[in-house]
C-alpha cells in the first residue's frame, strides 16, 4: 500500500474496517488509527473487556464474520489468521475494496516516526520491548509503543506517544516484520521455531537476514554475539551493527555481575566504556541479556545510562512474564509463565530454580502439535530442569492433530511426571501435592493460565 492511499484513509469520510480486532495487535491498531482521525468498525468472533474499550473510543464492532460487515468501509485490513475464504475479505474483494494485511498497515505507520526499533527474535521480544518502553519514558522521549502483551505501565499493549520514537515488538512468522520499517532492528536470538510456517533453520535466518537489511544506511542493527545463528542473520548487512553479550568480545557485555536469588545486577560496558550500573527486578539470566540489547540500542540513540538504569530498575514484568498470579490455601506461590519453546521454558525454569524454592512444580501445556513434534527432545530435555512436571494436554492453537503426538508422550520420557486429560484433574492434583515452600509454575502459550487462577485464594 502506498503511503498517499493509506494517508487519504485518515479522516471521516472514509471507514477503515479491521477483521479480527480483538485480537492483541489489532486492537492496538485500530486504537491508533483512531487517534490519527480515522473512523474504525470491525469484526471479532467474540466480545471482550478489549472490544468493549474499543467501542468506548468509538469504534463499531459486530460480533460475527458477516460479508455486509465490510460495506461501507474504503479499506480492510485483517490479521494473518484471516484468510481468503473469511466472507468478509471475499465480499471486500468483490466490492474492490482495498484489503491488506496487519503488518503493512503497522509499517506504514512506522515509516512516520524518526527512529522505529523494532525489537525480533524467537524469544523475549516481549520482555525486551517492555524494557525498552520503561527506559523511553524514563529517559523522557515520549515514545509510541506496540507490545505484544499488557504491559501494566502503560494500562495494555499500546502507548501513544510522540513522533520521535517508535518501539514495536517484531514477529518473524509469516514473514510479518518484513513489512516494517526499522531504523533500528534488534535480533534477540534465532532459533527453530513456527516450522508450520518456515522450511527449516536456515530458511529462518534468510527471514531475519532481511529483517536486518530493512534498516537504512544510517540505521542501527543490534544482534546477539552470542547466537550463532542471530550473527548469521547480520552477515553481509552494510549498516552499523552493534552486538552485545556476555563476553568482551561483544560491544556491549556485562561485568561484576552478581546473582540476588535470581535477580541479576551488573555493570554495562559499552565500546569500551563504563555506561549504567544495572539492577534487574525481574528474574533470570536470559533477562540480564534481554537488558544489554536495550543497552545496546539506548547507547547508539545516545541516552544517559543513569536513565536507563532507572528504566530497567522499574520494570517489573508483563502479563504471562513469571508473573504472579497468587497464593494457594497452604500459602504456596503460583506464578505464570507464557513459555512454549524449549529454550524459554529452560530460562524460566533455571530462574525458577535460582530463587530459593524447596520445590518447582511445573505445569506444561504444549502449544500447537507441530512445534511438540517438531522439538521434542528438546521439550524432554527442558522439563527436566524441574523438580515434578505435569503435562496437560497440547493447546491446538490454529491446528489440528494430524501427527499423533500427545502431552503422555512427553510425559512418558520424564522421570516421575505426569499427564492429566482435564484442567480439573490437574488442579485437584496440585492441590494434594504442593507444600509450603514449593513453586507452582503454569507454563505455555494457551490458557493453562486457569489452572493457577482456579487453585489461588
């Protein structure tokens, strides 16, 4: 889409119509665009506190994928999960309505601000965005932020800020990034992951490989020294590149770091220099690198170390982030965790484990049958970090189950763990197991969040 057409679309004379407008960074989107003057209606199978708050700003929703939804409106835009055959993108095709995808209209809007990071990686994009979201208002720069989870400081996923700086947390499945336009592109790490999707490994680092090539000539990338496969993605990218990780053999990198139970403190060098003397208030040695990335970045954007220690200082998570979700009768912690790949889950788990617990009791819910199948040793190997893992079944997600694998599988090769076909049988088990001292821990990308909910007081 051309900047000129999308631009005409932002007043109201014209009805721009989102598809799926629930969902987290459509509901973000069609916030913005309202706020940039367009009028928004949209469409979502179900109502929701997001939906209702959409309403509140004026936006139009219907409750139902219907071919009339889209009459009236000048463009449609529709998240990846809305294919072809939806009705309402056949009736927009049919009325030559214009109809493009989430991440086009996310790029174009991009394009308008002076500096647009964009922060990818197979993990802790959110994390990582969140920090980097604290240090820009820490640091006074105002900046406009699309995250892909409730982010408490800024009341959800979006912040509206000024024109100067734009932070977005970047998806690499189905290629979405490509449609941005980073002024700064940071790659947190690559590993394999959505191979519904991608053809293998080397075809992921192709996608990030162009990911980084996005950026202009006077642009920034950030990349993670020590990923091989992230160094990979930044070879032959003529730009300014930037690497952070633990040794000195990166341009930014940690010393005198110590370990508070879990929680990290350290101090930041950057090319060569002393730049912040960083405390973390959110757990886990992947979180101290998730801190240099934005080091990385803030030091390049020229900011005042002391601030961004103050933002990284403030940070205490994000929603599903080992966040808290309460405490059990016997007075027995539950945290929540949104990691569904193995090398997530081994982060969190080895935070977990830091942090002075007698027990971690690990609740698992596998996320889509490809990636179970796909990486399932892995997933062996990860919950094995724990002291009792129970396996609920795989969360299907956008799939369905034409391999055959199961969450018993998994639980088969794990001394001592267990599967349980229902939510029910798994609370009722937690209940019976877990002692004073213990860590319950739900972990996975679907709704295994319930169980912890449903156990707490």
């Amino acid at each position: 889409m051309s900047e000129i057409s999308l631009t005409s679309y932002l007043n109201c004379s014209h009805t721009i119509h989102l598809v799926g407008i629930g969902g987290v960074s459509m509901s973000a989107l069609a916030e913005l665009l309202m706020h940039l003057g367009a009028r928004v209606t949209g469409s979502d199978r179900t109502q929701s506190a997001v939906t209702d708050k959409l309403t509140g700003l004026g936006a139009v929703i219907t409750y139902a994928h219907l071919p009339e939804n889209v009459e009236g409106a000048s463009l449609v835009i529709r998240t990846a999960a809305v294919h072809d055959d939806n009705p309402e993108i056949h009736h927009a095709r049919e009325l030559n309505i214009p109809v493009v995808e989430r991440a086009q209209a996310w790029g174009w809007i991009m394009k308008h601000y002076e500096q647009a990071i964009c922060i990818a990686g197979t993990h802790g994009k959110t994390t990582t965005t969140s920090m980097m979201t604290l240090i820009g208002m820490e640091a006074g720069i105002d900046p406009t932020v699309m995250v892909g989870s409730d982010l408490p400081a800024i009341g959800g996923t979006l912040r509206i800020g000024a024109h100067d700086c734009f932070v977005a947390e970047s998806c690499e499945y189905t290629n979405s990034f490509l449609s941005f336009h980073p002024t700064v592109a940071v790659v947190l790490n690559v590993e394999a992951d959505h191979l519904d999707f991608f053809k293998d490994i080397d075809d992921i680092v192709r996608s990030f490989h162009q990911f980084c090539a996005l950026t202009p000539e006077n642009g920034l990338v950030v990349v993670n020294h020590d990923s091989a496969n992230a160094m990979r993605a930044a070879e032959g990218i003529n730009r300014t590149i930037r690497t952070f990780g633990e040794t000195p053999e990166a341009d930014v990198y940690p010393v005198n770091v110590k370990n508070n139970q879990g929680y990290y403190e350290f101090d930041v060098i950057c090319g060569g220099q002393s730049y912040a003397h960083i405390v973390l208030s959110v757990p886990g040695h992947h979180n101290m690198l998730n801190a240099l990335a934005c080091c990385a970045v803030c030091h390049w954007l020229g900011l005042d170390g002391a601030a961004v220690a103050g933002g990284l200082k403030v940070f205490t998570g994000s929603s599903r982030r080992f966040q808290l979700t309460g405490f059990t009768e016997k007075n027995i912690r539950v945290v929540d965790d949104y990691a569904h790949h193995p090398t997530e889950m081994r982060a969190t788990l080895t935070a977990a484990r830091e942090m002075g617990y007698q027990r971690v009791i690990c609740v698992f819910q596998p996320h889509t049958y490809t990636r179970t199948a796909a990486l399932f040793d892995a997933f062996v190997d990860a919950l094995k970090l724990c002291d009792k893992a129970i396996l609920a079944d795989i969360y299907a997600a956008r799939e369905k189950n034409t391999i055959g694998i199961s969450s018993k599988e998994l639980a088969d090769q794990i001394d001592d763990a267990e599967y349980y076909s229902s939510f029910e049988e798994i609370e009722d088990r937690l209940i019976e197991l877990a002692k004073p001292g213990d860590l319950i821990l739900t972990m996975g990308a679907g709704d295994v969040y319930k169980i912890g909910e449903c156990i707490v007081v």
